[in-house]
C-alpha cells in the first residue's frame, strides 16, 4: 500500500486548501500519512487531524528546529501528553526528532549541547513508552548514532536520510528505515539516487515531508504534499529497474513492520 510516512500536515501552507490536498492524495492511491509534531503548541493540531481522517496517524516530539524557542517544561509537556495518550491507536511514534547541525542559524541559535539535550530525553521516552522514533538528520548522523546506541529505540525512520552508504548500514542494523522522497527525483543528487538503488527495498520508505523538499518537477509551486509520493513510488521503481507496484509493496510492508502501530492506526488488520 501507498504510504506517506512523513508529512507535516497541519502546517499553514496548507491552510487554504487542506481538504483539497487530502482528496488529491486519496486519488492517487495514498491510503495513509504520518503527521509528527514539531514543538508542544502542535501537539493537540496534528492529534486531532490525525482522528478527523481514517488514514490519519501521528507522533508528538520536539523537533531540533524549535529547541531553542522551546519552553523551559517542554519536555516536561511531552511526557506528560505522552502518558494522556499513551493508548490512543494514532499516536504511533515519537517525532519529529533529532539533530540538525546543518543550517548556520540553527546552529547558533541553538547550541549542540542543548539540542543534543532534547534529543536525549526524547530517546529516553522512546524507550519508556516503547514507541519508534521519526528521526530529523541533517549533517549529525554520526552523533545521533552514538546516542541511538545508549539506548533501547525500536527502531524508526531516518526521515530524509542523505548519509553515506555506512551511515545508512548503521541506522538499518538499528532498526530504523530510511525515507526517500523529493530529493531523490533531482539528478545531481547522486548520494541519495545511489542508496536508493543498493538499498534494500526492505529497509526504505516513501515520504514527502510537505509542504518541504518538493521534487524537481513541482516549477510552479515549491508546496509539497502527500499525492506526491505515488510519483516519487515511480521514481524509485525507475532506479531499481523493476515494476512500480513491488515498490509500492515492499515500501509499505516495511512501514507497517517499522512503525507497526500504524497498523491500527490506518485500520489495516493484520500484516
């Protein structure tokens, strides 16, 4: 089945036309999408988007973006929102977490140390209440390694992944699938092309992270969103040279065996 495993649903991009986004991934065939918070203010947003949809599930977690405008309890707030909803079939990972060690505002604005802080005790709650976590990666995978590996994470996915070939290696043997969406459909990006064609298709999933990372040929609009990813599936059957319909299989096999919360979340039964 045909997954968007990323997408930041309740942003304001999508405000005008949220009901219109939704039905054109409906038509392409998208039959569930992950919406993960960002800071505690979108807890209570992506919760309730996620349970007006029968396709709709969603993390909480403290993305590294928001770190430094994050309230002295925020973490706090999180474990607290954690236990209320602790058995609520939507809420299926915790996310969007990690580091980003990319963009020079960030990095300044909020020191590794306290973003490395938060992602620590996120992982921590991973641990707790034994859910996978969605992982933000931006030029730090060396040091998200080294913590996922102080802790006991059921595994998760690696959202955006555009490490090296070892680095992809590592995350998998931890339990973790790799997402691949629009970076993935521009051809100077040889890295992620490359690890989309020698990865294992059961150790990859699709994802769109809209209104993000829009593919190469969205020309009009930059606005990502889910129908997309029943395209990138395309792209991808075109790099490994096999029908479109075993990505479409394989990909969302592995999300459901990744993340298998999503299971009821989506109301799918059993695998």
């Amino acid at each position: 089945m045909l997954f968007d495993t990323h997408c930041h649903l309740d942003a304001t991009e999508y405000d005008p036309d949220r009901e219109c986004v939704i039905a054109r991934a409906q038509d392409a065939g998208v039959r569930g999408i992950l919406i993960p918070a960002v800071d505690v203010a979108s807890f209570e947003r992506v919760r309730d988007l996620a349970h007006a949809h029968a396709w709709g599930a969603y993390a909480l977690g403290i993305h590294p973006m928001y770190v430094e405008q994050a309230q002295p309890d925020a973490l706090d707030q999180l474990h607290a929102a954690l236990i209320r909803h602790r058995d609520d079939p939507k809420l299926v990972a915790i996310g969007e977490i990690g580091l980003d060690f990319f963009v020079p505002a960030i990095a300044q604005g909020a020191p590794r140390d306290r973003q490395e802080r938060f992602y620590d005790a996120q992982l921590a709650m991973a641990e707790e209440f034994a859910l996978p976590v969605l992982l933000h990666v931006r030029r730090s995978h060396d040091t998200l390694l080294k913590y996922l590996r102080r802790r006991q994470v059921p595994g998760g996915f690696a959202h955006a992944f555009n490490g090296s070939s070892q680095q992809a290696s590592q995350f998998i043997a931890l339990g973790f699938a790799l997402g691949m969406g629009g970076a993935m459909t521009y051809t100077r990006a040889l890295q992620i092309r490359r690890l989309a064609q020698e990865i294992s298709l059961d150790s990859l999933v699709l994802e769109t992270d809209g209104p993000d990372i829009a593919p190469a040929w969205l020309t009009d609009t930059r606005r990502n969103e889910p129908m997309q990813v029943a395209r990138f599936a395309q792209v991808l059957a075109a790099l490994r040279q096999c029908p479109v319909e075993e990505i479409i299989a394989a990909t969302g096999n592995t999300a459901l065996r990744v993340c298998p919360r999503l299971i009821g979340a989506w109301g799918l039964g059993t695998l």
